[in-house]
C-alpha cells in the first residue's frame, strides 16, 4: 500500500515520531510517537499485513505533555515533558524512570551514540548533559545558554549504528532570539572526563539565524555536513557547519497560499531527512507535506493532508515516512462550529482529529535528475 493510517492514534496532537535509526535491527519497523495527551506510544509497523492490525507495543503515561522523545537503544529510549522531567522509558518492560529535572518544560531531547550522552534542552535556558549508562551519576552537566531552547537535533543521531565518521559529532541547538549554537559533542564528552570548568562547555559555534522569526524545527543533514532550520514565518534556511561554505547558505518561502486576494502564511512546524537521498521533508500548518532537493534547491513533490501537520520521520532504510496530522491552529479557537478550521479551508486539529499517516517514501523522496 503506497499509504495508509496507524491505528489508535493519540487524541491530542503529535510533537514527536521518531523511527528506531538502525537498519539492521529486528526493531527498526518501529516507532514512537510522543503526544500532548501526555504519553509515548510504540507502535510496530512491521510483520502484519493488515495495517489495521499494527499493534501498540508499549504505553508511557506521563505527567503532562510529552513535548520530545528519542532512541537511546533497542531497549530504551528518553522522553522530554512539559513538567520539566527527563525520563528512561524501558521498550521491553513498560518501565519508566526519572533521570532528573529542569527548572522549566523540557522542549527536546537527543542521545548522542558517538559520546554515549543525552542532551536535553528546556525553556529554562539550559541544555543538561546525562549519562544513562552510570546510574550513581545520571546528571553530568548544566550548561546555560542565552535564551530558551526551541528546537534542537545531533547529527550522529541519522548515522546507522557502529557506523564509522570522520566528521565531528555535533549538536545544534537552535533559541529565542534567533540564537543558534553548535556544540562539538566529543569535546563535552571530553570535557566531563578531564572534570574541565566550565568554559570547557562553549560552543563550538554561535550563530544568529537567518530567519528572522520565532523558529520552530532544526534538523542535521546525514553527511553531517549542515543543517536546517524552520520557523513560524513559512520559512526554510539551509546551512553548513565549515565556515567555507558561509556563502553557500542559503533561505527561501515555502508552506504560502493565497487566499482571497491575501497570501497566508503557516508556520513549518517539523522537517526530517531522508537517510539515503539527504532530501527532506517540511511539514506545514497549511496541512501540506512538501519534499525538497537542497542541492538543486527545488521541491520534489506536495502532498496535502486533512488537517494542519505537527511532525515527520523517516525509518532508518528511507523506504517509508510517517507524518503527523491534526496540529491545533489559531482559527480552531477562534472559530468554532461547523466552519472551524484554518483560513484556506484547512480542516481543524486539536483533540479528536489526529491522525498518523504512513507513505511509501523510496520513491517520492528519490531528487529529480539534475541538468
């Protein structure tokens, strides 16, 4: 089937779905998702031919919103919630743990496997350095940043297990005010093990975004070559960790539609790489997947959806994609009833109508040929 739905999805939006990222393991069919209804699913989408029959691996009650969740192995992985906790979710037993806490809502969280350390990020302006593998001593590191953190992803994470890099692992953490900082993941692991001060934990880079706007989604590219970014403003910046390359960065509109007269203009709330193609994803609040070549900077294929989209993933092969509909909207508020929706004639979101959507990706992530 080029497409179909995951059953039991979660009633309130979707902040994240993350594939296992190992190809070769017996559990990269599946996939969690994370949920403003306060829970991480684990949904296996492999072994059934009936795709109403994908089964609910695991439930992961929380205390609140589940803004982020990541693989740590095949067994464990880490969740970020909204009650400022950093949780261990066990995928064989149901377990859960609290690693520690913030002192605001945690907003993302990434296991670096180069480093064997979780990176959480939260509103309170900080990111906090764990290692789930020592349990006298999970918290490792408090490291203060200048603003809050909105979005932020590791580039080792898109590498397939035990693969081997030259390029340094590195982690983008992308805040308020357009502040961007790239932090070089082994200097911090080496900085924790010589016991360094504090200015051992700078960043490696400080940058300011290119979009000007409150900024929604970054994403590492899987040559860890780059990275992107996305904001509210209907905005793509497409950049590159050597300074060399300064002037082949680049930014551009998309995720715009006019209405009446009026160009709209939704936010991108999540993207995602394709592991084999380095194309990708942007998932938008006009209900519109689109599907993007940044070498020839040109969109490969749209898709639209019934609802406004909050999340988008790859599995680890490229072969499938899982996006996320049902995102809230302004106009859901503002306009109830029958007409509810947002301006374009976009379905609503919000409780109720969140769907989670599967594709056949191998295909229609493939770049066009280029002249």
């Amino acid at each position: 089937m080029s497409e179909f739905e995951i059953p039991h999805a979660p009633t309130d939006p979707v902040s994240t779905v993350v594939f296992n990222r190992d190809p070769s393991s017996s559990r990269a069919s599946q996939v969690l998702v994370a949920s403003w209804d306060k829970n991480v699913r684990l949904y296996d989408l492999g072994g059934s031919a009936n795709p109403s029959s994908i089964p609910v691996l695991q439930t992961f009650l929380h205390e609140a919103a589940v803004l982020d969740v990541c693989w740590i192995s095949d067994d464990l992985a880490a969740s970020a919630s909204l009650d400022r906790r950093v949780r261990l979710l066990n995928l064989a037993t149901g377990q859960t743990m609290v690693l520690g806490k913030h002192e605001a809502a945690v907003c993302r969280v990434r296991y670096d496997p180069s480093t064997r350390l979780l990176v959480s990020g939260s509103w309170d302006a900080s990111l906090k350095l764990w290692d789930p593998h020592v349990e006298s001593s999970f918290l490792r590191a408090t490291i203060p940043l200048p603003a809050k953190v909105f979005a932020m992803d590791t580039t080792s994470v898109h590498l397939p297990r035990g693969a081997a890099v030259d390029a340094p692992s590195r982690l983008v953490v992308a805040m308020a005010q357009r502040h961007i900082h790239v932090f070089d993941m082994r200097a911090l692991r080496d900085a924790l093990d010589r016991g360094a001060g504090a200015e051992a934990y700078a960043a490696e880079q400080k940058r300011e975004s290119a979009l000007k706007f409150m900024l929604r989604d970054v994403r590492c590219m899987p040559n860890g070559t780059g990275f992107a970014t996305s904001s509210v403003e209907g905005r793509i910046a497409v950049e590159f960790f050597d300074p060399r390359d300064a002037e082949n960065k680049y930014a551009f509109k998309c995720h715009r539609k006019e209405v009446d007269g009026v160009d709209v203009v939704y936010p991108i709330n999540a993207m995602a790489f394709h592991p084999v193609y380095g194309t990708f994803a942007s998932a938008g609040g006009d209900a519109h997947l689109a599907l993007w070549d940044p070498v020839a900077k040109k969109r490969i294929r749209q898709f639209a959806y019934p609802s406004p989209l909050s999340a988008v993933t790859f599995n680890a092969a490229g072969d499938l994609m899982v996006v996320a509909s049902g995102a809230e909207n302004i106009e859901d508020a503002h306009h109830p009833g029958p007409d509810a929706g947002e301006v374009g004639g976009i379905g609503p979101g919000g409780h109720g109508n969140v769907r989670l959507h599967v594709r056949s990706a191998l295909q229609e992530a493939r770049p066009k040929m280029r002249e």
